[in-house]
C-alpha cells in the first residue's frame, strides 16, 4: 500500500529470507566467514545458532549465493520428516537420481556422487535450517553421512543452523560422537543499537528510498528499545510504522508514529 507513496522499488521491510536484503552486521559476518571456512576446508560439521529472527535463513541463502559453481549444495528448510525421508530430500536436492530409494540405497548413491565429485575437484555442502527439530534418530543419521570421506578429507559438509535449543539436544549423551565432531561452532546475538540504525537505512536503501523518506533519531532508538535488535522484530514494526506514515501522509517517521506501530504489533 505504502510502496509507491514513498517511490520504492519493493517493501524493505518483509519478513521474508531474502538474500539481497543481507546485512552485514559484525556478527553476521563473522558467522558468514566461519561457514565459508568450514565449507572451503571441509570441517565436516558446522553448527551455527541464534534465537528466533536473528536472520539465521537469510544467512543461509546469502551463503548459497556466495559458493562458487564447484560446490554443490543442499538446502532442507523444514527437517520435519522420517529419516529415510529426511534422505530422499537430501538426494533429491542434490540432484542424484537413484531407482534404490531404500536407505541402504540412497546412501550408496550419494556416496557415489560425492566421491564423483571430488574426483572433479568439487566440494559439496548441505545445509539443514530449524535443525532443533531434528531427532535424536536423525542427527544420529546425520553423523553417519559425516562418515562419507576419503583418507584425507571429507566428502560433505554438514551445515547445522537451529535455534538455541540444538546446543542443548547436542549435549544429550546419546549424541556425544555426533558432538565430538563438530568442528566450527558460532552463535549469531542481535544487532547493537548502532547496527539497528544501519540495518533500517541498508534496508531503505536497497529497497529505492531516495532520501526523502526519513527515521527520525529517536524513532530509531524507540525500534532498538522495543526490538532489542532482533532483526525480524525490526522488520515487524518498521513495516507498520511505514504503513502508518503512508496513513498520516507524511515521509517523516518520528517517535511517535513507532510507538503507535508498536503498540498495533505487540
């Protein structure tokens, strides 16, 4: 509603995972170089975690747009299958096509692809999102696949990438092996307040705002107080305090116009 009134090319604020909205935070881009790292040196298995709307998605699909055409990659976003389903959709997003689609099957066949692979000097990475609501069967299956390696390097590289609570499931005895081998760990926190600033305005400005359309300092401080620099709570309430100036027919969002918005949001 409010996109031509301010003459931009697309609404900044969704709360979708798009990547050309990645920002850079410093937190943000120490958990891209450790991913980017762990892949090109084939760690095995890297868990990266943050609370919920910490940008862990975003993260994920910048990181696939950054890889190189010699690493192939997998991306589950909703682990929320069986483990041989779990399987399937690992083979299938790498592109394997096996007539076995048993589990015994479907390993051999990936097995065969990533050592194809390596032959051809690639590398091959997957990445598993919300993986917190993996069980404990199938992070157990996941330490299997860290199996698949040649005597000097590892043929996949496993990205975990969950919410705190895969820490947690990581420590339970029965995962211990599975824990041992993790070799790059980070965790994402939220943006400092002068990070809020910046990310409001990177956004605003990817989107085509020209300049007219302006956050008043203290709007942007009252989005850090109420937000705590959760980047998706960011998204939330500067959508509507936009939505709102449209409203107002103003190109100015002052304090005010936030705390109405977040008052409508909360």
């Amino acid at each position: 509603m409010y996109k031509e009134f301010y003459n931009l090319r697309e609404y900044p604020f969704n709360i979708t995972s798009d990547p050309s909205f990645f920002f850079s935070s410093s937190r943000h881009m120490d958990a891209f170089s450790h991913l980017v790292y762990g892949i090109q040196q084939r760690k095995g298995i890297i868990v990266v975690t943050g609370e919920i709307g910490t940008g862990k998605t975003t993260l994920c699909r910048a990181l696939l747009n950054h890889l190189d055409k010699n690493t192939k990659t997998a991306l589950i976003l909703n682990p929320n299958f069986s483990e041989l389903q779990l399987l399937q959709l690992i083979v299938k997003d790498l592109g394997i096509q096996s007539r076995d689609t048993t589990k015994f099957g479907l390993i051999t066949a990936l097995n065969e692809f990533l050592i194809k692979e390596s032959s051809l000097g690639h590398n091959v990475a997957l990445i598993i999102d919300e993986a917190q609501n993996l069980k404990t069967v199938q992070l157990e299956s996941v330490r299997l696949l860290s199996n698949l390696e040649t005597e000097k390097e590892k043929l996949l590289q496993l990205i975990l990438v969950g919410q705190p609570e895969l820490m947690d499931k990581l420590k339970l005895p029965s995962l211990r092996q599975l824990n041992q081998r993790i070799t790059v760990r980070y965790h994402i926190t939220p943006l400092a307040q002068e990070e809020t600033r910046e990310y409001i305005l990177h956004r605003l400005r990817i989107a085509g705002a020209n300049g007219q359309l302006n956050f008043t300092p203290e709007a942007l401080e009252a989005v850090y107080v109420h937000s705590g620099g959760t980047p998706r709570l960011i998204n939330v309430i500067c959508d509507r305090a936009l939505l709102a100036g449209f409203a107002l027919q103003t190109n100015t969002i002052d304090q005010s116009v936030v705390k109405q918005s977040i008052e409508e949001v909360t």
